[in-house]
C-alpha cells in the first residue's frame, strides 16, 4: 500500500512517520535507498566511518512529507502494531516504466552520487538514467541548510522538466517553487498500477456524505475524502460538481481504493503539515466540546482555542462495556488529554481514559533526570534489565545499577512483572533512551541531583557512584554522564596505597565537589567532606585534624548528652578543651536491643553516660558506642584492624548492620564487614531472615572463608559454631551486664516515673475503675499507678460487673516500661493464688526483655 506520510521523529537507525487518520510508522535505516545500503555496508565491512555516508539526522527533518509504501505490518509482545514503511524509490515507484515517464510528473527520488555538474538520482526506474543539475537544486539545498551539497540517500521530491530517449533519460528539477506549482493532469497518462501519494489534482465532487464525501479525478479516477480531511473552514459548504483541489493520501493495490485530503498545507507539494507547540503534548483539557460521533470510528471534539482534536473509540472509555454512545452528543463535554498530534490530519490525538488523564508520563519528554519513576520488569538481559515505565515509554537499567552490589543472578532477586522504583540516570527524548538506577543508595538520596558540570560549584555534595578504581585514584560517575576525578590524596582521611582494593565498581559514596570547569568538563572531588584548610592555615591544626590524632578507635571517654534526636543520641565529650561534638546511635547504647530502646527513651538531655567507646569517624560527626561485648572486644584486641589479618576459624564480635533476604551483613569495629549467607544464619531453618535477626543486634562470628581480590568475608552465626569453648561463662557474662543495665534503667525510671519501679507481675494492687469500653475492657486509676495507664481486657474481668467509681483488688499481669503501660486482671484464680517470694530484680528483667 502506498502512503503519504510526515516525518515526525528522526533518529539514527530510523524515521518515525505520521501516516493519515492518526496512525504511525517507521522507516529502518536499511530501507533509504540502494545506495544507502551499499555504503552501510561497507562501513561495517570495512569496520570504520565513511566520509560518504551521512547520518539520518543530517538528511531528514521532521515535518517533511514522503512518500512510503509498506513493507510490513509487526505486532509486539504487548498486542501492538507496527507498521514497518521504505521510501526506498525503487519500491514506491515500482508501478512505473520508462515508457510512462512524461514531463510535470511529481515522483520520489533518492541521490545516488554527486558528479561535476549535478547528481545522478534513482528515481526507481529500471532501464532509465536521471539527472539533477546544481542550477535546479541550488534554491532547495539552501533553504533545507542541511550542507553545501545533497547527500547520497537524500530523499526527494522530484519534478521531470525533460524526457529524452523515450524515458531512457530524464532531467529533474527540486527547485521548491517549480515543485510546489506542479499539478497531475490526464496528459500525464496516469494509471492507477503508477499512480502516487503527494499528487495534486482537481477533483470534482460526485456525492457528499456525513462521513466524507467521493470525488472523480484525471477523468475515470475515483476517490474518497472522509471526514477528517475535508478542509474544517469549508465542510458545511461543499456540494455535488464543485471544483476543488485535492491531494493523494494513499493508493491500495488490491482493492484500489484511492484516498485523498483537501486540507490546505497538502496542496502544494513540498509543503508542511502545520505542528503542534510542545507545551500542548500532554496537556489535560477540563471542558472539550463534542463536535461530531462516528459510532466505527470515535468523536471529534473542539477545544477551547477553536481546533478539531479526534479520539479513537477505544479512548472513550475504560472498556467496551462501560462505553454509553449517548454520552456523545453534539455539544456535551468531557475531560480529556492529548496524547498525541497526527502531523498527517493536523489533528490532536485525545483520550478520556481515566488512567491516561491521571498518568504522571506520557512520553519521553516528560521525565527529567533525577525523577524516581515506578515501572515495571519486562525482561532480563546480560546487559540489564527492561523496565516499562509507562505505555510507550521503556528504560534500561545496567547490570551495574540492579543493586547497591553486584548482583551474579539477578534473576533470583527480580522476576518478570515485578513492580521496582528507579531513578532516572539519563534522558534522551531524541533518542527514546532512558537509562535507570536501581541502587537504593541513589534511589532514596535527598542530596542535589548533579546533571550537568554549570551545577557543580565548589562545596557541594552529593552521591555518585564509582566507575573506575585505579593507582591514580576513583572516577566518579552521577546524573547525564556527568562525571569527576577523586585523586588518591583525597580518597579518605588516611593513605590509601591501593584505591582498586578499597572502592569496587558501582560503589555509592558521597562526595564533595573541590574544581569544576564546565567548558573542559573538568571535575575534581573529594571523598572527604569535611572542608579542607587555606593556605593560611598550612601549618595549623585544625579541630577535625586533632580529634582525628586525639581519639582513635577504642579509645574510651565520657560524654554528656545535649539533644536526642530520633535514632541516636548528640553527645559532647567531656575533659575535651575543643568541646567535640560526637553521635551515640540507639542500637549502640546497648548489646541488647530491647534495652537500647528503653535507655534512649528514659535518658534525658545533660545525662553523663561513662566508660563510651570510640569507634568511627563517618565524616559528619564521631561515632560511639556503648555496646559492652563490642568494647570488651576491642579492649582485650579480639578484632582485626585491616581485611589482611581476618584468617578463617576467627571468631569476631560485631553488630547487624543489615538483614537481607538472602543473608545478614556484620560489621567489625575498624570497618571490616562480612556477609553470613543464610544457610549459615541459624541452628534452625531460616525461612525469613528478619525473624532471626535485627539491625544493630549484637553477634559473635565465625570466618569460614575469605575472598581476597574481592575483598569479601563469608561469616557463620550458628550458636553450634561460634563459641570459644567456655559457653557458661560467656552467658553468665553476658546476663550480668543485662542487669546492670536493667539497674540503670530503674534507676532512670525512678527520676521519672517512681511508681513504675514498683510494679511487678504478681504484684496485688487496689484500683479505680475509671471507664469501661465498648469492647468489655475496663481502664483503671490508682495512688500506686499514677501516669500509668491500667487496663483489664473483657477475659480478664472474669464474670465481674464493674461500673465506674468502684473500688476493685487487681493482679499485676504485665509491666511495659517503654509505653507505661500496665496489664491487670481481676480473676478470682489469680487473685487467690498465695505470692511467691521472686527478686524484684529478676521479674524487672523478665518485663523489660519481653519488650
């Protein structure tokens, strides 16, 4: 089938086609020409660049009209259909001999070579040689500013000034006025096995109809005119026998059905079809007007600004079901969107599908670098995974980007249909490449999104993610390919003597931007964040230099605690003259979880915590810990200071820095980490890691084996596998820290909550009813309970009918010390049973570990 189409997209293996009544194509870069293909292929067989050879940006504009003829027609996994187009004239001038050729005919043509005087074009003719001289294409090649000269493949259209040798040679004109004045006419024996889109003709109405109207044409032609190209300022006055001027949309072999628009831009070849401003791609319209309803095809709408948009039936409605043709008629309104703009009707593209209307993307332009977008998996490749991110829009995510670490068998961790959230790493609409980062790291960063070097000032930080390690030092990658040195002095506080043994590829780090040349894109950074000293300052020590000399890990020190914050604790070091301000984190002010939670919650600002240890510096702030197995550790030099000293068999104590699915990562004072896989977690079997393990848990590891070039420790949690041999003492040693820790609490809650302290399970107590719940529970008061709140579930009101007011004898069921809240019941079983003389201390510990 032939068509007339308007180039919409142009990229490097291809053009995207407006094909009439809304419909799209593409023409593959290998269906140009034959003198396209040939060069293509020596270049790939030569294996370098031809001078010759153009790309087809650098041959086509969007907006042009051409000439195509399909191919093929492709359907995708997802039900869509391609339709596949060459404007190759060999195959769009097929119909035509030599013998047919005749002067004013209007046909396509493609640069073959360029010669002295001109260019030689195949105009797809066998047996026929044509001629372009430069006096004819010297107006079309300055007003096209694609070059000084035509291009070998350059598509054009051609007007025949002179037949020679019975059509054996022609010569050609691209002269744009000379073209766009041509018009078919009967002398020209047009047949309907030659006849072609993108020719002018005058065509007398036969019959008008509400769907368009047929016409005749070069004497014994007929055609249709359907209802979206009748031009709309004249489509209420057309009527049987007027003269109008029309042009060919498309030719079908088979049935020869001849279409044609009489829209304006069509009729003068070479023209354009009018665009749409790209502000209005994707805009939602509140009140579009129904102009028209076609119950085969869909509605055409009117909006504010006066102009036509059309929506295909399927847009109309969710699904067929839900479709109420009534809802239709001439003049109701409806909330819409345009989704696209057909360059071939001159015609915007609307839907009134709720989920289009609500979309957050549309199309390629609409997502910016630095957006986290939701998509989902539709496949899994060497190179990465695809993501469809929206209808028409999908993005790669690199097998590097899949995760914060590599990941050997993605799919065991990804599988086709998953939901995933990504950030957008780069961009190109052009193009439709869009690339995506999985890594949590960058996903969930709230620091500036560094695309382009003008944004890199000096000072600022931000994440980027290593590309390359090496003796010189890192190359950091971030947003648009955007991309900086980190030179080995400034890899970290200490020398680093083999920066490929301490960063790995795809590794997120902060970093601070130190020099930035924008015009030489020219980035250096820095891992260290802190400021770096002026030259005026050369010989001083600055107070991050001493505490870095002052304090080193294992050091132990006392603090005071100036501000909680919501997971650790901001403390400053006592006996220090340059009042350094450090971070206690929650899970570091015990060995005990639960007890952590119950220390942050009942400390209060200017507590002196004694005997902290230091364990790091992150940068920001000094990091410490009141971990007691940790510290015992560290004192009594069980740890290893470098990943060089770990050997297999050690046994190591550390804390849960995070539970994956598919094991618990640990880490060692002086930052060595190590991953227990989860076959190696547990006694028992492991069916969810999160039920065995909590972030900041206290551990002691066993090494099963070291990977050296990877820099990677398989650890063993098993209980079976990693005690030393003297098992009784180190729980009895562990349970006696548990209490001393439990004694400070008490002494805490005294300070605050004094009533608490004397509350333990089987503790008989008399109590107020003060409310009694819809649910059969009672709430309760008391002189002993002050600011705790008291309750009795229905169960454990027995078969009592209490009302407000009443005095009641209640039995102490539970104490919770982190929401001061206290469990009772009033069954007579539990209230007769005589007490048991138990330590108040024993059942304090037994409340606070069941928190």
């Amino acid at each position: 089938m032939l068509l007339l189409g308007c180039i919409k997209e142009v990229s490097d293996y291809d053009l995207a086609i407006s094909l009439p009544n809304g419909l799209s194509g593409f023409v593959p870069v290998t269906q140009i020409s034959d003198a396209y293909s040939k060069l293509l292929t020596k270049q790939v067989a030569q294996g370098e660049l031809l001078e010759e050879l153009h790309s087809l940006p650098d041959m086509f504009s969007p907006g042009t009209l051409v000439r195509c003829i399909v191919t093929s027609i492709e359907k995708s996994d997802d039900g869509r259909r391609s339709v596949k187009l060459s404007i190759d004239p060999k195959k769009v001038n097929k119909g035509l001999n030599s013998a047919a050729l005749a002067v004013g005919m209007l046909l396509s043509g493609s640069v073959l070579s360029v010669e002295d005087h001109g260019y030689l074009i195949d105009i797809g003719v066998t047996g026929t040689h044509a001629f372009l001289p430069h006096q004819k294409a010297k107006n079309y090649i300055k007003a096209v500013k694609k070059g000084p000269d035509l291009k070998i493949g350059q598509n054009l259209n051609c007007l025949i000034v002179e037949v020679k040798n019975e059509g054996r040679v022609v010569c050609l004109s691209i002269d744009r006025s000379e073209v766009a004045a041509s018009v078919a006419t009967e002398r020209q024996n047009w047949a309907l096995s030659n006849l072609l889109p993108g020719l002018v003709v005058k065509a007398r109405v036969q019959k008008v109809a509400p769907l368009g109207m047929k016409v005749t044409f070069l004497s014994y032609f007929t055609g249709i005119v359907d209802f979206m190209h009748m031009d709309p300022e004249k489509s209420m006055s057309y009527s049987p026998d007027q003269v109008v001027k029309a042009c060919v949309l498309s030719v079908h072999p088979t049935s020869r059905a001849v279409r044609l628009t009489l829209r304006s831009p069509f009729l003068h070849p070479g023209g354009a079809p009018r665009q749409l401003p790209s502000q209005h791609m994707g805009a939602v319209l509140e009140e579009a007007t129904v102009k028209a309803f076609y119950k085969q095809f869909g509605a055409v709408f009117e909006l504010d600004n006066g102009t036509l948009a059309f929506a295909r039936l399927k847009h109309l409605s969710k699904t067929r079901k839900s479709f109420k043709p009534g809802a239709f008629k001439e003049g109701c309104k409806h909330k819409c969107r345009i989704i696209d703009y057909s360059l071939m009707d001159e015609m915007c593209i609307v839907s009134l599908k709720h989920q289009i209307i609500e979309a957050q993307f549309l199309q390629y332009q609409d997502i910016h670098v630095g957006d986290v977008v939701q998509g989902k998996v539709l496949s899994l490749k060497p190179i990465g995974m695809q993501v469809k991110v929206a209808d028409g829009i999908r993005g790669l995510v690199p097998s590097l980007h899949l995760s914060d670490v590599i990941l050997k068998q993605p799919e065991k961790k990804y599988n086709i249909g998953d939901e995933v959230k990504c950030r957008v790493l780069e961009c190109n609409p052009g193009g439709k490449k869009l690339i995506l980062t999985l890594k949590k790291s960058l996903v969930q960063s709230k620091l500036p999104v560094l695309s382009n070097y003008e944004d890199a000032k000096p000072g600022l930080i931000t994440h980027g993610f290593v590309v390359c390690a090496r003796e010189f030092g890192c190359i950091v990658k971030f947003y648009n390919d955007v991309k900086g040195l980190v030179p080995k002095n400034e890899l970290g506080s200490e020398p680093i003597s083999c920066p490929d043994k301490v960063f790995y590829e795809g590794q997120v780090l902060k970093v601070m931007v130190l020099k930035c040349e924008p015009q030489q894109e020219r980035l250096l950074l820095s891992f260290r964040l802190s400021s770096k000293p002026g030259p005026e300052d050369k010989w001083k020590c600055t107070p991050k230099e001493k505490q870095e000399v002052k304090y080193q890990i294992g050091k132990i020190v006392d603090v005071k605690i100036l501000k909680k914050k919501d997971n650790g604790l901001e403390v400053s070091i006592l006996e220090d003259e340059d009042n350094v301000v450090a971070w206690i984190p929650t899970l570091h002010l015990s060995d005990f979880v639960a007890t952590s939670k119950l220390l942050w919650h009942h400390l209060q600002e200017g507590d002196v915590l004694p005997r902290v240890m230091y364990l790091s510096d992150k940068g920001e702030h000094i990091i410490l810990s009141r971990k007691f197995a940790v510290i015992s550790a560290v004192q009594d030099e069980q740890v290893v200071r470098s990943f060089s000293e770990i050997q297999p068999g050690m046994l190591l104590t550390g804390y849960v820095r995070n539970v994956m699915p598919f094991g618990v990562f640990v880490e060692f004072p002086f930052g060595v980490t190590g991953l227990a896989p989860k076959v190696s977690m547990s006694d028992k079997f492991v069916t969810d890691t999160k039920d065995h393990f909590v972030v900041g848990q206290t551990v002691i590891a066993k090494v099963m084996s070291i990977d050296e070039e990877k820099q990677r420790v398989l650890l063993n949690l098993k209980v079976s596998e990693c005690s030393s041999g003297d098992s009784a003492a180190e729980s009895f040693a562990l349970l006696n820290q548990y209490f001393k820790e439990l004694k400070e609490i008490r002494g805490l809650l005294r300070r605050g909550e004094p009533s608490i302290c004397e509350l333990v399970p089987g503790k008989r107590v008399h109590l107020v009813v003060q409310d009694v719940r819809e649910d059969g529970s009672a709430l309760f008061s008391g002189s002993s309970v002050t600011g705790l709140t008291v309750t009795a579930t229905r169960h454990h009101l027995g078969d009592k009918n209490i009302a407000p007011g009443e005095k009641r004898k209640a039995f102490v069921l539970h104490v919770d010390a982190l929401t001061s809240e206290v469990y009772v019941s009033l069954r007579e079983e539990l209230l007769k049973q005589r007490p048991k003389r138990v330590s108040r201390r024993l059942v304090f510990g037994f409340v606070c570990f069941s928190l």
